[in-house]
C-alpha cells in the first residue's frame, strides 16, 4: 500500500517535470501565451499593490486558474501558470497511467494517446487555463459517467462542485448545466424504486401511475437542483461581492483588465490567416471540420459501447452541445477551452468504460490499436488549422518554429523597460501586461487595479515618469486608454514635456519630465 | 391482610386471567429457562396485561397491599437481599419485616408456591404473613429499599475510577486560569493595539467559523462516498440463525411519558428478534408517577421489564441508564426512547456486523430519522439536520477513524465492554457523545450501521430549544472535559482524532456562539451600506450611515467586510446543501427546499447554545426535559 502511494506521487513528480521541462523548451522555440503573462503579471500585482489586492483578489478571470497559481510564482524565471498546467495534467496523465497499467490491453494501449495528444500536451504545457479546465472536464464526465451506474448522492455532489469550479473560471459555463439536465432527466427513470425492466417498461410504468409519475418528476427537479445549486449558488456570490465592492452586482461584465483579452475577444486572432475566414462564416458548415478532428475518440466511444447506452448518449450530446455552441458563436466558443470537452468526455468515456468490455472483434481490435495514432494525427490537424492564434502557433513551434514579431516586439519594450531606473510607469495594464510583468520591484505604475488611474490619465506628469502606449499599428491601439488619453490632451493643446525613449511597430515608451 | 386462603394458577391465570393451556405450558418453558418466576415472564414478555392481572387477583378475592414508599425499611438481613436482589426482582417477592421468630412478605404471584419456599429458604426462616400487591408495587420497593448501592454506582463509577474524565466539575482551576489570562491578555492588546485587535478578532472569528463548517462538509462529502456499500448483505442476514442469537438488552429510559407507552410496546412487537432473547428494561424515575401509573395500567401485554430508578440526583438518562445496567442480562446492549421505531431486522443486523467486525469495534450507531417529518416547518428541519448527521456526518468520521460522538439512542453496546468503560457519565448530559469519545481514548471503536431507527421530531418551539440547549451544553461540557489535558487527548486519540474532536465537538457549539454575532455584523454593515439608516433619520440632510462608515472603517476596513460577507455566505450554503443532500439520499424531494431555510434553524441554534452556555455556568448539570408524545403523527411517513 505505501509502496505504490509513493510510486504513485513519485508518477506524479515525474510526469510534472516532463511537462514542465517541455513548456520551456517550447518556449525556447518561440512559443508563448498572452494568458500566462497574464496570470504571472496578476499574481505580481497582487502583492505589489495593496490598494488593488481586492480588485486583483476577487475579479481576476479565470478566477481558479489565477488563484492556483499564484502560490507557485515563487520562481521568478517560470511563470506560476506554467508550474500549475505541469502539475494538473502530470497528475491527470499519472492517474490514467495507473488506470491504464490496471486496466486490460486496450488501455494500455490508449495510454499513448494520452501521452501524445496536442490537446493534452497543449494544456501541459502553455500556461493558460486550458490546463484546469480540461481536468474539469473530465471530472465532471467521469462522475456522470459514475451517477448514471451509482445514482448516488455523492457522485450526483460531485458533479455539482465541478460545476462550481467552473463557474468560478468563467460564468458562462453555467450552460453546462443544460447538458446535464437530459442526463438526470433519463437516469431518474432507472432511480424509481420497485420498477424492474428496460427503459420503456420503466418509463410506461412511471407515466401511468399518478403517485409514481409524482415521485418521478419531484426526483428529477431534486436531482437538477443539487447540481446546479453550488454553481448557481457561486454566481450569486459573486454578484454579491461585485456589489458590495463596486456598487454594481455586474461589475464584472463591466470592468477592464481583469482578463488577458478583456479588450476584445479578436485579440486571439491577431495577424489571422485569411484562409481561416471560411471557419468562421456564418453561412456554412467549415467550421465542423475542425469539431471532427477533435472528436475521433469520442466518436469510437459512441459506437463501442455494448450495453453502455448512457456512455453513447452522454457522448452523443457532448459533440451535439459543442457544435451547437461554435455554431452560435465561432469566435468565442471554436476554441480549445470549450471544445476540449468532447477530448475530456472521451477520454473519461475509455476509462469509466474499459472494466466493462469483455470479448471483442479483431476489427475492435484493430481499431482500438489504431485510435491513439489516428487521434493524435487528427488533432495535430486542428492545431494546424485552428482560428486560435496561440493554438496554431503551438504546432508551429514543434515543427517549424518562426519569430513572432509581438513577441519580439514585448520583449524589446520590456528590455527598454528594464534599462530604466526605478521609475513610475502610466500604462494601459490590460495590454501591456507582459511587459509590465517583467519589472522588478523598483518599479511601480498606475494601472486599472489603481484608485488614481483616471487622475494619472488626466495628468500623466503628476503621476508618472514613463509612459508606455501603444501606436496605431497595434491592434488594440483604439482600446487603449493612455493613448487616448494623450489624444485627448493633445487636442486640449496640453503639451506634456516628453521624450521618446524606445519606439517600434506597436509600441512606444515616452520618458516625462525634462 | 394475611392469606390463608390457597391460589392455583390454573384459577388465576387460566381461568381469571384468560391464558390459554398452550401459552401456560411456554411461559412454564421460559421459567425454566430464563430462570425467572412464571407471573414475570407472563407479565413481561408479552402474555398478559398489568390490567388483566389486577383484574384476575381482585376477582379471586385479593385485597391488594399498597405500600407506604415513603416509610419502607431494609429488613434486619438486609445483605441476603441485597446480593440476591436480582432474584427478588424476578421473584417480585419484597420483605417487609422480619425478626428472630416472624416473617412478613409482599408478593405478586400468590400460586407461586416456589417462590415462597425459596425465600424462606434464603431469609432462613418460615413465611409467617404474605400480602399480595401488584408486581410494579414489589419492584419499585425492593429498588428504593435494597437499590442504593447499585445506585450510588451508576452516579459515582466514573468519578470514582476515572475522575478526569467526569464533569462533575466543569471548569478546573487550570482551565479557569487559561481563560482569565486569554481574556486580560485579549483586553491589554486591545487597549494598546485596538485595531490590529479588533481585525484579528474578526479575522479569526471568521476564520474558525469557515473551517468548522467546511470540516462539516467535507465530512459529509466523505460520508456520502459510502452510501451505496452495505455493511451487512441481505444474504449475511438471511444467514443469521435464531438459535444462535445472544441475549439481547433494550434499555428504554422514560420520563413522565405515559403517551407513548402504548407505542412502544407496539414498536417494540415489531422487532425482528426472538422474544425470550430479548431483555428490555423500562426505566422509570421512582418520583415519575405518570409513566409508572401508565404501565401498571397497561391493558394490553407488554414485552418489557419495568424497572424502577431509586430517587436521587442528578436525574438524567446517564444515570437511569447506568442503573439499568446493573440489570441487565444480554450480550449486547441498546438504548431506545419511548417512542422509537427502529428497523425490524436492527438487532439481527447489529448482531451481524459485531460478528464481522475486530473486536476493538464495541459500540454500532445506527442512523435516527423521524417519522413525523412533515408535520410542521420544526420537525421538516429537524429532518434534514438529523437525515446529514446520521447519513453523512458520522459515516463521514467513522471513514476517517475520527471519534464518532454518539447519538442519543440506537447505539449498540457490547456489555463487557461497556461496563468496562464505566457506562455513563451521569453528570453529563450529552453522556453519548462523550461516552463514543470515552471508547476512542481507549483504544476502541465505534462504527456506523446503515439501519435507520425513526423518531419523533420535536414538533413544539420552546420545547426543541430546551432539548437543543441540553444537546449543546453537554457539547460543551464533552469539549472541557476532554480538554483538560489536551496533551493527553492528542496522545490518546492522535492528531486525526484531536483535530476531530476540535472542529466536530468543539467547531459545532462554537459556530452557534459565533454566527448571530457574525450575522448582526453584516445586518449592520448592509444597513449602513444601503443607506437605510439615512432613510430613518429623514429630518436630516446629514448623511448617518456615512458618518458612522468612516468612523468604524479603521475597525472594519473594506477587505475584511468582504471576507466576512463571502464567508458567511458561503458557510450558510454549504450548510444549505449538505441539508439537501441528505434529504435528496432519502428521497424526501419535498424536504429539499425547506433547506433553504436553513440560516434561521441556525439561529434557533444560536439561542439554544446561548442557553446552554449560562445553564454551563449556573446549572450544569440541570436536564432540560424533551418532552414526547406531542406529535399527532402515528405512523412513519414517507421513508
């Protein structure tokens, strides 16, 4: 027993290092994510400056992701995202390991899979958040899977925790919840107690009797209520903290700088390849490609389930709930944190069903062989065609690596940065987070955590020594305030004394002051 | 009245008291082999009523002895009857006089010819004058007259053999020290720091009150992975072999319940459980004239034994039930109220698991509910409080190997073991649950049972705070008495079991001390937020709210009002919905809402522990009577 806890931490351990030494020679290729600057340069602020440690606290999204890794940002040269999305999917690959090693060959066998997949590697490895809300996932379908056998209480509370916790990343995935809903819809027909026989038995039993068709539907709401009522119960909280912090219970919706792309969701798609256009058209159906390469194991799932029912309809309506959420928003929702749940629910679908199996065709046979490396092909091929910029950029950096110029752009104004002396900074800090993460303490600025943001704004040499702002070739260059703002004084013909001190294609450093 | 006349028991219990040949010939069966007189087994296992009895004597001509209690005296061979006391009591047999050449007797059964020839073989000498009296008369004679020393016992065991363990003492110096040198030191740093102070105390107010309930949820989380494993299979039980089963003790502590007497005789008939194994006891207060004139005119056959507990102080169920103990005959021992329902097959399955169990397991909790769940907004929240202790809460400890406090009844003893731990504290009034922490510190163990005995709920206001204020005083008296030494409790019981103790015994009264002061905090800080003061002082352009706002801002700065606020909130619903999950485990759906309204159960919570704090001080070991036999529900709803 003790010896194969300490080899399962030691798994653990080991399988972190491997991510953890992959994201960084990842990076050593060019690769990087605008979400871990973010997290890192959050988790500095709230440190750094007392008077926005509620606001930092409290709203910054997601707020599970940016509060798990603060603790690790103890080592200053590797963000804390990247320490967190090492150690979640290390221990989620170790736990499969053991799965796997238990299980019979073919999970063995798909433990490849889990060990090459991009989508796995990618939430390994990039430092976004990608990383909690794939094991999110594949909590919450594990413990579906689990209900749909058990109808108990505890896998039903389960589920709702996983719910909470995905609330508290982003209060959209509250829909989920509608995914459920069929799920605990059909399973309270198997829950009636002294009805025996197939579904439609139960079912015809169920609706011709007055008492049992009672009992059923007051199960059934019961059943949806202690599920949503943790998420339900943490948005009403947050509400109330938006309130009672700002006056306003939506605050949140409101507020800048509060996520890596607050500004806009079409941050992802800078420099965006036109030939990714036809994904995103409203009128046509391109955008189901990039579903279904996604969707290979789940698709295997579905057709290898011999008296798993439940497994296939929950899979079934996984793909059928991501397609129709890209469908109503391409932009929003054809991205790896909203689709990697048809990855989750299969991977969940193998494990929940592999004890099941028993005899299986040599055609089963084959194709289960052939799954892990037709997955990893066909996913490969999203990362190569996703409309995600940072997606797209991952696979290049393993098999082409190239210079991006935003980066290089970053890490020239951080340098610039650098080179100054203790210095207060005004800058729009929902952009230039990454340079801003760089500075040590030395340094402070005014940013949208600041109470004196809009005075400093009004009078940037009151307030500050360097500005930094962007020009218009940036894409953000309209949403940012400082730029807007010097606008704005310039056509009031205030002439603040400056001097620029570090310029390029996106960015400029103005130095205040004689 | 002396009787010269002579009495057959074909006349009296065949003829007069309507007992058939067959049912005479298995009492005579019993007799033999329980070792008990025939009119006991007739009267006590469920062949003839009290009533029936009277009635049968008064036809045949007996004028019944009525005893003056107050005036009886210990006969001058008082050791012989003291050490065979047990045998009087199945006798029904007490001697009222005696000296060197006369022999007087008060007995039950006057055709029981045996039974005064062993008394006159063990008082030496011939019966002179007997009296016939009824055998609830007999026995409460014999336990106030020949009783004290089993009653000085069942008050004194456990201050006698293990002092430290008893709460006849509250608080001891050491601990009266420890909190006087708190509260100066808490007064001088408040006076030279009072706001780092007062940020603190708050800080560490919430802070408690946040780890005590998320201990609570968690606890109930690790409870329901559980709930679908059986302890004992139905093949495990269809196994068990009636001949085999051992002589199984109910001990039924009464007090003034004369309503659900009737009850119980039923509830107990529906016991699974063969009946010449069972040893139950009725344990009747020698001064509660209601429940003892209740039995005795009973009109229908009971299966219990009365038993009849000497007056003395304390008057609490420990004490009752520890002189129950000195009584009692079965190889197991369990504790019911008047009014319980417990499974049938309890006993069967309690028998089982002891059997599957290590044998440091000495004590099985089973699960309590109610059966009058929905007879009013009180029992339906008592429902949900006991559905997650009893499903969730103590499952929950039982997996962790934390000491399990136990509940107030169907709690399965082994009697060895028991008597080995002393029974009962009789100065405390939470005597369970101590009694399970008790067990714990010694190495045993207690286990929980998936078997669900049904109660009723309190279903009256005042009459729950008097039961709950008990239940929380004798938490915090549980808490001192094992925190006299918190070393050797951390020694005893291991850091698992410490930190248990702290949130499960310690974190329950707490959390009642402290939310209405929590919550009176935020009803202030929302009236002052909102404005709402303002609106009360309308005569005035001069903002109220605001100005005390920055007045006590230093004390309550933003962040910690935001602490407090997330925290209370999300202790009340995590409270919510571990009240929901267990209805939602029982399916009672239509319980799942009422959990809702679970803040202002707390409340009630909050009065009845601030009742019982001051009882701690002034009374500590006052009783606080729960009345029963309020409810008008008879029969178990929905289960």
């Amino acid at each position: 027993m003790r010896k194969s806890k300490i080899s399962y931490w030691l798994g653990w351990l080991v399988f972190s290092i491997g991510y953890l030494v992959l994201s960084q020679w990842l990076a050593s290729r060019g690769f990087y994510t605008l979400e871990s600057f973010f997290v890192d340069y959050r988790a500095d602020i709230l440190v750094r400056f007392p008077e926005g440690f509620l606001r930092t606290f409290y709203f910054t999204s997601p707020a599970v992701f940016f509060l798990s890794s603060v603790p690790f940002n103890f080592i200053s040269s590797i963000p804390g995202s990247f320490f967190l999305n090492a150690l979640l999917i290390g221990g989620l690959t170790n736990h499969l390991f053991f799965k796997s090693w238990k299980g019979k060959y073919p999970s063995k066998f798909f433990f490849l899979y889990i060990l090459f997949s991009p989508v796995i590697l990618f939430a390994g490895t990039s430092g976004t958040s990608l990383a909690v809300y794939l094991v999110l996932y594949y909590l919450l379908f594990y413990v579906t899977f689990k209900y749909t056998e058990s109808h108990s209480v505890f896998h039903l509370t389960l589920m709702s925790l996983t719910m909470g916790l995905f609330v508290l990343m982003d209060m959209e995935y509250m829909k989920l919840i509608l995914l459920l809903v069929p799920v605990l819809f059909f399973v309270s027909f198997f829950k009636a107690k002294g009805i025996r026989g197939n579904f439609y038995t139960r079912a015809s039993v169920i609706f011709s009797n007055n008492s049992q068709r009672r009992k059923f539907f007051t199960g059934f709401f019961s059943s949806v209520l202690i599920v949503a009522f943790i998420p339900l119960m943490s948005y009403l909280i947050f509400l109330m903290i938006n309130k009672v912090f700002s006056g306003s219970y939506f605050f949140f919706e409101k507020s800048t700088g509060d996520s890596w792309n607050s500004y806009s969701v079409l941050f992802p798609l800078i420099s965006i390849n036109e030939d990714l256009w036809p994904n995103l058209a409203q009128i046509n159906s391109r955008f189901l490609g990039l579903i279904l390469l996604l969707s290979v194991t789940a698709i295997y799932q579905i057709l290898d389930s011999k008296n798993q029912a439940a497994k296939s309809f929950i899979l079934i309506l996984v793909i059928l709930f991501a397609i129709s959420e890209a469908a109503d928003n391409k932009m929003l929702y054809l991205d790896l944190n909203n689709l990697s749940l048809i990855t989750a629910s299969a991977i969940a679908a193998f494990f929940y069903s592999q004890n099941g199996l028993k005899s299986r065709s040599l055609t089963l046979k084959v194709l289960t062989l052939a799954l892990p490396v037709l997955a990893v092909l066909l996913e490969f091929g999203y990362f190569e065609n996703s409309i995600v910029q940072q997606e797209r950029h991952f696979a290049a950096s393993i098999f082409d690596p190239e210079e991006d110029p935003n980066l290089k752009s970053i890490e020239k104004a951080s340098l610039a940065l650098q080179n100054q002396n203790s210095a207060h900074i005004l800058a729009d800090d929902a952009i230039f987070y990454p340079e801003l993460s760089t500075l040590d303490k030395s340094f402070t600025w005014e940013g949208h955590f600041s109470p004196y943001y809009m005075h400093a704004l009004q009078q940037p040499e009151a307030y500050a020594d360097l500005i930094l702002v962007t020009k218009k070739d940036h894409p953000l260059h309209l949403n940012d305030i400082v730029a807007t703002s010097l606008k704005r004084l310039d056509s009031l013909k205030i002439e603040l004394p400056k001097k620029v001190i570090y310029e390029d294609e996106y960015r400029q450093l103005i130095k205040i002051g004689k | 009245m002396m009787h010269t006349k002579e009495y057959y028991r074909k006349s009296l219990f065949q003829e007069k008291g309507n007992l058939r040949a067959d049912q005479i010939e298995r009492i005579e069966f019993l007799e033999k082999s329980l070792q008990k007189s025939f009119l006991k087994i007739a009267l006590n296992y469920g062949y003839l009523s009290r009533r029936a009895w009277k009635k049968a004597l008064i036809e045949e001509g007996v004028e019944l002895y009525q005893f003056n209690f107050e005036s009886l005296e210990a006969i001058s061979n008082q050791e012989v009857v003291k050490t065979q006391l047990h045998w009087f009591l199945d006798c029904l047999v007490f001697p009222l006089k005696q000296t060197d050449d006369y022999l007087e007797v008060v007995l039950s059964d006057p055709s029981d010819s045996i039974n005064i020839n062993n008394v006159e073989e063990l008082l030496g000498q011939k019966v002179d004058k007997f009296h016939v009296a009824e055998d609830l008369d007999v026995l409460k004679a014999l336990h106030i007259t020949y009783g004290l020393d089993y009653l000085d016992k069942a008050i004194f065991r456990i201050y006698d053999s293990d002092r430290e363990s008893c709460a006849i003492e509250t608080f001891t110096k050491k601990q009266l020290i420890f909190i006087g040198a708190i509260l100066i030191l808490g007064a001088s740093l408040f006076y030279f720091f009072p706001v780092g102070v007062a940020i603190t105390f708050n800080l560490i107010l919430n802070a408690l009150l946040f780890l005590s309930i998320s201990f609570k949820f968690l606890l109930t989380l690790y409870g329901s992975r559980m709930e679908t494993s059986r302890k004992v299979s139905k093949a495990e039980l269809d196994k068990v072999n009636d001949d085999e089963l051992p002589i199984y003790t109910i001990l039924l502590p009464v007090f003034k319940e004369s309503e659900v007497i009737h009850k119980l005789v039923w509830n107990l008939r529906n016991l699974d459980y063969p009946l010449e194994k069972l040893d139950v006891k009725l344990l009747i207060e020698a001064d509660d004239a209601m429940t003892y004139n209740a039995v005795k005119d009973m009109n229908f056959p009971c299966i219990f034994e009365p038993l009849i507990i000497p007056p003395a102080q304390p008057k609490t169920k420990p004490k009752a039930c520890n002189y129950g103990l000195y009584f009692s005959k079965g190889k197991y021992l369990t504790i019911y109220d008047a009014e319980d329902i417990p499974d049938n097959n309890q006993l069967k399955l309690v028998t089982s698991l002891f059997k599957k169990i290590p044998d440091d397991y000495v004590v099985i909790q089973c699960a309590l509910n109610y059966f009058n769940k929905k007879e009013n907004l009180l029992t339906r929240l008592f429902t949900l409080e006991y559905s997650y202790w009893f499903d969730y809460m103590l499952p929950g400890l039982d997996n962790l190997d934390v000491p399990i406090p136990l509940g107030g009844t169907s709690n399965h003893f082994k009697f060895d073991k028991l008597m080995e731990l002393g029974g009962w504290d009789g100065f405390n009034v939470t005597e369970d649950a101590d009694l399970g922490l008790r067990a714990y510190a010694k190495s045993y163990k207690v286990t929980v049972l998936d078997s669900t005995t049904l109660e009723e709920a309190n279903n009256d206001f005042f009459n729950w705070i008097r039961q709950r204020s008990r239940w929380i005083k004798g938490y915090m008296q549980t808490y001192l008495v094992h925190m006299r030494n918190p070393i050797k409790l951390l020694q005893k019981v291991g850091v698992k079991g410490f930190f248990g103790f702290q949130f499960f015994i310690g974190g329950t009264f707490f959390t009642f001390l402290v939310y209405p002061i929590l919550l009176l905090f935020l009803i202030f800080m929302l009236i002052l937020n909102t404005g709402l003061l303002d609106f009360l002082f309308f005569w005035t352009d001069y903002s109220v709210s605001q100005n005390i706002l920055e007045s006590i801002q230093l004390f309550f700065p933003d962040w910690l009002v935001i602490i407090a606020i997330f925290n209370f909130s999300v202790g009340n619903l995590m409270m919510i919905y571990v009240n929901m999950m267990a209805v939602f485990r029982r399916r009672s759906y239509t319980l799942i809402l009422y959990a809702l309204i679970n803040p202002l159960y707390w409340l009630m919570h909050s009065i009845s522990a601030y009742k019982g704090l001051i009882q701690l001080i002034t009374k500590p070991f006052y009783w606080e009577k729960t009345n029963h036999g309020l409810t008008k529900s008879s029969k178990p709803s929905s289960i």
